[in-house]
C-alpha cells in the first residue's frame, strides 16, 4: 500500500493550495469611469431600468449594490442620463448625500423597462466582457497547481492506494490536461476524482456573476456548482480588504460533476426563451477548476461523440460557443476534464480516441491487505471493534469459497448493514459471524446455485 494510511483526516484538510488563502492570482479591479466597466451607457440604463421596475423604487446607493458597481464615477453618471431622459425621477431622500435619493420610473421609464424586459429579463448584476473574463480565466489557470508526493499524501491520505496507482495520480494532475479512471465498480474512482477536485484543488478564484456577448447575457455563477468563498463581501478580496470589481465573486475552484444524464446539449449555451438569456455549459462554470464526466459510456450521448466534443478544448485549450443569432466566440478552456468508467475502456472508443485522453489510469480491485486496512478503518470510523478472526471468517466464507471479487467499497457497506441489524435486535454492532452473515445475505445477490442456510432467527444477545 502507498504510505497514505498514515495521514489522519485533520491532515488530509491542510493539502495542496494553488493559492494561498487571501491571496488570488487575480484580482478584478474596481472600474471608475462607464468606459472602464467595459460596457455602454446605453446597455447599463436598461439594466437600472429593468432593476427599478421590478423593485418599484430604490436609492442610488441601492441601485449601485444591484448593479455591483460604484456609485461615484459609475452608477451616479447612469442615473443623470436618466434624468435628462425623463425616465427616472427622485422621490425623495432617505439620508444625506445624492446616493440617498430614492428614484422611481416615470410612465415613459416604466415604457422603456418594458421594451427593455422584452428583449431580455435579466436584471442581475452588471455583467463583465468577454475579453475581461477571458484574460481573467487564463490568468487562474488551474495548471498553476502542482503536486508533490508529500502533497499527494496529505489529499489521498483518507484513501487507500497502492504506490502503481498513487504514484500515476499526481504527474496526471500536473499535466492539467485530462484524466481517464477506469476499472470495476467500487473501488473509489468518483472518491479519487473528489479528493482531487476538493483536497488539491484548493484556493480561490474570482468568476463574474454574468458575462456579456454581442449584448446578450451569460449567467456564470451558479448557486449549486459554486461555493462562495467565506468572509468575502463583494467589492472586497484579500486579507487588507483593497477594493475590487463587486461584478465577481470570489469562489473556491468549482468541483462540478456530471453523470448519466449529460448531454450535449448541456455543454453548449442554453438560452431560455422566457428570461431571454444565457446560462453558461458546465464547461464554461468549472473553468479554473476540476469537471468530472462520472459512468462515462452510460450517457445516452454516444462515447464517440462525447468524445469528439472535446477534441479542440483538450488539444487547444479554448472552446467554441454560439449565440442562438449565429454568432460564434471563443471562450478559455482552463479545465482539468475527469472520465471515470467501469466499463472497458476498449467497448467505449477506439485507440485513436483514447489517445487524445493524456493519462489512462486504472483502479483495480484492492488486494487483502488493503481491504483490511479499509475494513480497519470503517470499523474506527464507526466505532466497531475491529477483529482480525471476523475479517478472516468474512473473506473465507462470502469471497475466497464464492469466488467473489474484492470491491474496496464493500467494507463501509457490509459494516453499514451490520449497524442496521444490531439496531433492529437492540444489539451492539460487532463482527460477530452471526451479524456478518445477515449483512452479506442482505448485500450481496447470489446468481444462481442455491442459496446458503439460513441463519438463527436472531444474534445470540438479541432481546
């Protein structure tokens, strides 16, 4: 086994960063002026125009925090373009200063935020342009994270891997290309894929909350994929709090996964005809971080087209997307892609395909000594005293005489089951034979032959 069993779970926490925290490799900066914002005047006043008409009145200093922009320089210069338009007027004030005046639409405003709202919906934050979130994104590249062995052990640690597999883990990161896991079910590759998206890649980034194209919206953040980074308010990042961009959000590196139901339909843009926006493909949302594609070859999508779809962002590392008006652009592709399968591989593409994946690694059964280990260690992690004499008993009598593969993630469900048995016989949870043979009765399924005898119909101790 791999010198990974000795690290505990606390030390599995402190892993590899690829920034250190409070420190970022980018830090938007806070834009002065409507030209620095990378937007047009005319495109931030239907914005505040859609905000105001669908809170029904709001400070300047409000309008400023719903746009994610300052109000000095920036949010005051839109609203006197309002003004002088005559489709905003002031209500009144709320304190002292122009950032407390309330501002409500007029009826020729309210007819503009409708014609506005018929062309797109979206009344979020202010987004960024293209080319800023481009230079951005390459800029936290997740290719700047490199791993050691020492590092390796602190991610893995809770893991238990031979050195073949282990040592072949970490040079694969370091590529940031593509990672392909393969081998049977059980045996810790969506775990592996995991300990890499949340223990290695670790640190933060900032993402725009929406990123603007040919003067449509994209929506980037994502409440679901992405985790916002603890203690940052928008308009601040780092340890001295210096002021930034409030149209980004700090985040850890995403960790997105996809399964079974991955289309590809779901890596292309999805405009929505309703709201009249964009929201971004999950390639686009795990940029700067670790996109897991889990039971590859069981999507309904073809293996070969799936694949194909990823020929020009792994070998160039930009991607294509399309606006629903015809117009294509190219976004970074700053990914580290995960394929994880228990299927062969060879049933799924051919040669020429699996070529173009960089690393190939395959996850095997565990051997007896380190199904022992991970026994061991459910058995901690639960509180159950481990016994070497049951584990012989387990393996001779539901492996070695069935002919039945290891799988490492049998451990934690036999031991689970035993829990539920003790519980339902008021008993204490212990590998006793009796409770080991009800939790295999229970967990695995016989095909064919006839079934072994029945045990006793409770543990000796039961009440």
């Amino acid at each position: 086994m791999a010198n990974t069993t000795a690290s505990s779970q606390t030390e599995a926490s402190t892993t590899a960063r690829s920034t250190v925290p409070g420190e970022f490799a980018f830090i938007p900066p806070m834009p002065r002026s409507i030209e620095e914002t990378g937007l047009s005047l005319a495109f931030l006043a239907d914005l505040s125009l859609k905000i105001l008409y669908n809170a029904g009145y709001l400070t300047g200093g409000q309008l400023a925090e719903r746009l994610r922009l300052p109000y000095t320089g920036v949010t005051e210069v839109v609203l006197e373009f309002l003004k002088r338009e005559q489709l905003v007027e002031v209500l009144g004030a709320k304190g002292v200063g122009e950032q407390a005046y309330q501002y409500a639409l007029t009826a020729r405003g309210r007819d503009r935020a409708r014609e506005a709202l018929d062309r797109s919906q979206y009344a979020g934050p202010a987004p960024v342009p293209l080319p800023a979130y481009a230079a951005a994104m390459r800029r936290q590249s997740h290719k700047g994270t490199r791993v050691t062995p020492r590092l390796m052990r602190q991610a893995l640690g809770h893991l238990v891997l031979n050195d073949r597999v282990f040592h072949k883990i970490g040079p694969a990161i370091n590529s940031g290309t593509s990672i392909f896991l393969y081998g049977p079910p059980g045996n810790g590759k969506t775990s592996i894929a995991e300990a890499i998206g949340h223990r290695v890649f670790q640190g933060g980034i900032y993402i725009p909350y929406a990123v603007e194209v040919g003067g449509f919206v994209i929506k980037v953040f994502d409440e679901v994929n992405h985790e916002p980074l603890p203690n940052q308010r928008p308009g601040q990042t780092g340890v001295l709090k210096t002021p930034a961009d409030a149209r980004w959000i700090a985040i850890r590196r995403p960790f997105i996964v996809s399964g079974g139901e991955l289309t590809l339909e779901m890596l292309d843009l999805a405009w929505n005809e309703v709201s009249r926006y964009y929201e971004a493909p999950l390639q686009m949302k795990a940029n700067g971080g670790v996109f897991l594609i889990d039971d590859f070859g069981r999507q309904q999508v073809r293996p070969r087209d799936l694949l194909n779809r990823w020929i020009v962002p792994l070998e160039k590392g930009v991607d294509y997307l399309t606006l629903h008006t015809g117009q294509k652009f190219e976004i970074p592709f700053e990914t580290l892609i995960l394929f994880s399968t228990n299927l062969n591989p060879r049933d799924l593409v051919d040669e020429a395909f699996l070529r173009r994946i960089r690393h190939k690694i395959e996850i095997p059964d565990p051997t007896p000594a380190e199904f022992r280990e991970i026994f061991r260690r459910e058995c901690q992690a639960r509180g159950i005293p481990y016994d070497d004499q049951a584990l012989v008993y387990l393996l001779q009598e539901w492996y070695v005489k069935r002919r039945r593969p290891l799988r490492a993630v049998h451990a934690r469900d036999l031991l689970s089951h035993i829990q539920d048995i003790a519980s339902y016989f008021n008993v204490p949870p212990a590998l006793s034979k009796e409770l080991i043979d009800r939790a295999c009765e229970a967990y695995f399924v016989e095909m064919g032959g006839p079934s072994p005898a029945a045990p006793s119909p409770k543990p000796s101790g039961a009440s």
